[in-house]
C-alpha cells in the first residue's frame, strides 16, 4: 500500500501543476509497490530453494559417494 494525498492548500498552491505532481507520485507509488513485491519474491525463492541433503554435523560423504548421484526419483 502507498498512501499520498494532499490538502487543499497544498492543491491550491500547486496550480496547474497539480495534475503534474499527482502522475508523479503514483507512478513512484506504483514502482514502490512493485519493488517491494520483487523483493518479497527473491526472499520467498531464497529461503525456499534449499538443496541440502543429509545429517548437520557430519562429514559429507565418508563411507561412499553413492548419494552424490541420488536421483530425486526413490523408485531409481
């Protein structure tokens, strides 16, 4: 959400410009609006795009390789 508003001497100061100022600061808004939206994306696919495998705290791989070539699929 974006607010923006004016009041009417603010308005009445502005003139003709007012219509001016007004496109302007919705389209700030609106690109706001939407950067904030890219960057609620990026995090949700950041937090969300973990490929770990495995047990914390143990060493990777110590007795075999096998699971280096683990297929998503568990019937393979």
């Amino acid at each position: 959400m974006s607010d923006f508003y004016f009041t009417g001497e603010e308005e009445k100061a502005l003139g003709a410009e007012y219509g001016n100022v007004v496109t302007d600061m919705v389209e700030q808004a609106i690109r706001a609006i939407t950067n904030q939206m890219e960057s609620d994306i990026f995090t949700a696919s950041y937090v969300g795009s973990s490929r770990a495998y495995g047990t914390a705290s143990t060493t990777p791989f110590a007795t075999t390789t096998g699971d280096s070539a683990r297929s998503e699929d568990p019937g393979r």
